[in-house]
C-alpha cells in the first residue's frame, strides 16, 4: 500500500491532456489556461501532449530532451522492420515498426512549429547535456506563470528541490515517479513542500509491481487552482486509461 500522502483529498474537475494510453495525463484545465507557456522535460517522439497544450491555450511551449537522436531511432527501426518482415510476423508487429519509423519525422515537423521552441538538452543539474530548471526559467522568463510536465526517466528526483524553488509561478505539474518503493519519502516530502494541491494520482501498468503489489511507477498531477467536484472519496477518473492496455492496470491502495 502507498502512504496516504499520495491521495488525494477529494475529486477534481479534470481533462486530460495527450494520447489515450502512454503519454496523457489528467490535468486541470484551469491550471493549463491560467498559465503562460508550457515547460516541457522528456519529449521523445510523444508530442501529443504538448499539442493539445497549444490547442488549449495557443500559447508557446518550451522542450527539453537530450536522448533525442531521429537519424538513429530510423534506422533502428528500419531494421527491426526488415526483419519483421523476413520472418513473416504478424500484422500489427509490422504496422508498429512502420508508425515508429515516421514518429522522429512527424517529431521534427512539430519542432519547426511557430509555437514550438526544442533544445536537445534535458533537465537536470547544469552540466554539458542538461540544464537546471533555475538556468531555463531565467532564459525563458522568471515572472510568467507556466505549467511544468516531467518525464525524465528516473532523473526527476534530481529536480524536486529545484521545482519547488519555482513554484511561485507554477500554475500546474505533471510529473512521473520512478522506482517508487526505494523513493517513496522523497516523493512524500515532495508533495508536503509543494505549494500546489496534488489532485490524481494513477498508477502506470507499464512498469513493474513491488511485493505489496502497489506499482514502480507513478503519475502525479498538481494543480494551484483545481476545484473539487464532490467530497467523496478520492477514486479512479473516466478519463484515467492504462499506459500499457494491452497489461493489467494496478490498483491503487492507501494507507494512514
């Protein structure tokens, strides 16, 4: 069971942002409308979210991914293609290989968009492939509201003092956890700290279970301006879809 801490106290009026599976997250729309620009750590080829974004708000997006290398992520593909179809494998496993082969082509017409500004450099501590949330924010601006969505592969423990640092003018957070059970009371004082009310919490069915059952891999959403639609107990949204449908979903248990 995961400790209290990660549920959240009633229900929210949410949408969601991004694809069906992998990739969307439950948000609340005014956190999205209130903000100024979207920060984007952890893009790969995944840019559903960060369209729906400017649909929402037409508002400049700001990403950020060092891992990002299209040329190879093509030809690797291609091969995996060429061998799928030497060996007769079935539709659908040939159909994936081809739309994985497009994705970084789709990725960069998105990059070249008017709305659009993408560095290959991730988010982290300053170094040569990764900059701080301090260094982008003062590039970009440090007194306009924004939204902040994180996928960083493991690497966002490594932000969490840096995002509560900026959180004067952070309107909303999307953030995935990690190695949940060795990491639990980071994530825990994280939420005690953030100035922002934590209004769903989902399990991702992509990673794998500790012996409790409870999941390694976690989706946070945060917002400054949620409201509640009911003082029910906290519960699964109509919204809220597997990352992986093709695996069982995790359930979710709390404990005091």
């Amino acid at each position: 069971m995961l400790p209290i801490t990660l549920c959240p106290k009633k229900n929210y009026e949410l949408i969601r942002l991004g694809n069906k599976y992998d990739g969307g997250y439950l948000v609340d729309q005014r956190s999205i409308k209130e903000s100024e620009f979207l920060l984007s750590g952890g893009i790969f080829y995944d840019f559903k979210f960060e369209s729906d974004y400017i649909d929402l708000t037409n508002n400049n997006i700001y990403c950020f991914d060092h891992i990002i290398n299209p040329l190879k992520y093509i030809f690797l593909w291609s091969l995996i293609l060429i061998k799928r179809l030497i060996f007769f494998e079935n539709n659908e496993r040939i159909l994936k290989a081809k739309k994985n082969i497009t994705k970084p082509i789709k990725f960069l017409k998105f990059i070249k968009g008017k709305k659009v500004s993408y560095e290959k450099k991730g988010i982290g501590n300053d170094s040569r492939d990764l900059y701080s949330l301090d260094t982008i924010l003062k590039k970009i601006s440090l007194k306009k509201k924004y939204f902040l969505k994180i996928d960083i592969e493991g690497s966002e423990y490594k932000i969490l003092d840096q995002i509560i640092k900026n959180s004067d003018y952070l309107t909303g957070l999307v953030i995935e956890f990690h190695n949940v059970t060795k990491n639990i009371k980071q994530i825990e004082k994280f939420i005690n700290k953030l100035p922002l009310e934590l209004i769903y919490t989902r399990s991702n069915n992509a990673g794998e279970i500790n012996e409790y059952k409870d999941p390694e891999i976690i989706e946070l959403s945060f917002s400054k301006y949620a409201l509640s639609n009911n003082d029910s107990k906290f519960k699964k949204h109509k919204l809220d879809f597997p990352n992986n449908p093709y695996k069982k979903e995790i359930d979710l248990n709390f404990f005091e």
